[in-house]
C-alpha cells in the first residue's frame, strides 16, 4: 500500500452502481472525486463529498476540457490512482419502449455516444499522465447488452457499450506498457432504480442464480480492478450477471 492517500475519479455517481462504489472505496480510505448530471446530494454518505463533486453533463463534450482542469486542480501531488467510467444513458421510446435502429435518430446516437464512449475516452486521455505518475488503473462499465440483444436496452446503448469494450481493449493495449491498467465490468440485471418492467421474468428465465445482483457487488469489483491485487489483470471485461451471459 503507498504511503499516501489514493484517489478514485468516478463519473456517474448519484444512485445505484455509482453510490454503491463511492461508499466501497470511501469506506476504504481512498479520496473520491465524482462527476454527475445531479448535484451533490446531502444524503451522500462521504466526508468531503459535496466539494469533491462537479456537476456536468458528459454529453456536453465542448465543455469536458474546463472539467478536467477542474478535476486536476483537485488531485493531491498529481497523481489518480483510479478513473472509473460508470455515467451512461439510455433512451427510451413512448410508454418507455425500446428504441432500434428504425426509431433512433442521428442526433440521440449522437447524445448517447457522447456520454457511454466519448467521454470516456477523453477523460482517460485527460488524465493520462496523471493515471501513469500513480501506476493507476481505469474501469469501464459495459454491459450484458454489449455482447447480445437486450429486450430493454435499445440499439444506440447496446453498441455504444459494444464500442466501449473494444476500447477497454485498445486502450489497455495502449496504456499498459506505462502501467496503466484498464479493464472493463459487464454488469447484468442489478437491483437499482432503473429497472425495467418484467425484469422480473429475466430474472426467472435466463439467470441461473435467480435473483437480481447487488450493487455493492458490483462495487467490490470494481475496488478489486483498482487495487494491487488485481495487479496482473489488464484488458478483461468481468461478467457480473449472476450466470445470465452462459
């Protein structure tokens, strides 16, 4: 363990996945950092949170630049130990339907790209240096609807996240020989607020262990990729699905 005090930059940070993970490295005795669409909210349970917090929507990339040197201004001695890129959208259609390749438009591609791959993409290479002064490493949230059609997930989330694994790859590839690690979850049906309706019948039918993932599971890992004891784990995408993906 290094004698100082880590540092974990988190995008997405205000419910399910995201608060889950926030208290995971907290708890842990890591300095958090978080960027999110929502203001910081008091019932966050991190000391110092609400001035470790910029509000931002990622899919504004013009203004992705002054946030970095926001965030940097921020990081003790220069160093982050860990990027964790968890904020994503996903449009619906009417009622909540799902969105395909014959009713999603170019600019709401646009938007979701912005937000599930570009930002993340930009941010890795903003905070490139930083990552490599700590021998730090980066975590991409994909998704189960990545590798295969998702009856809720729509097109333009689905191959933004298929995207983001290919770039996990290439980025890994990359940033490795400067010890950078970067991998990637895959998480499947977790228990949060954005559940669809009749994921309870996923649930029945295509997860062997028949029940919804925790979000705290999905933290844990996520903390085990930042940490040394992963430390020979480089371009993976870990399941998290409870079997669903088999």
């Amino acid at each position: 363990m290094p004698d100082r005090q880590r540092t974990l930059l988190l995008t997405g940070a205000s419910r399910g996945i995201g608060h889950a993970t926030v208290k995971r490295f907290s708890a842990a005795g890591w300095k958090v950092l978080t960027v999110s669409r929502q203001p910081f909210s008091e019932h966050c349970p991190w000391e110092g949170g609400a001035e470790s917090h910029v509000q931002m929507d990622l899919a504004d990339i013009a203004k992705l630049p002054a946030a970095i040197e926001d965030l940097r201004a921020r990081l003790p001695g220069g160093q982050l130990d860990a990027l964790v890129n968890n904020a994503a959208i996903s449009p619906k259609g009417p009622g909540g339907s799902r969105l395909g390749v014959l009713g999603t438009d170019l600019a709401t591609l646009q938007h979701v790209y912005n937000v599930n791959l570009f930002s993340v993409m930009l941010l890795a290479r903003g905070f490139f240096e930083e990552l490599k002064a700590a021998q730090g490493s980066i975590v991409n949230v994909t998704s189960i609807a990545g590798s295969r059609v998702h009856p809720f997930a729509g097109m333009a989330y689905a191959t933004s996240k298929a995207a983001l694994a290919a770039l996990t790859r290439e980025m890994a590839s990359e940033f490795g020989p400067h010890g950078v690690r970067v991998n990637a979850i895959a998480p499947g049906e977790i228990d949060t607020s954005i559940l669809s309706p009749g994921t309870d019948e996923i649930v029945r039918r295509e997860i062997p262990m028949h029940r919804l993932g925790k979000p705290e599971e999905v933290a844990s890992t996520i903390y085990f990729l930042c940490t040394p004891t992963s430390s020979y784990v480089n371009g993976a995408e870990i399941h998290i699905n409870g079997g669903q993906h088999v």
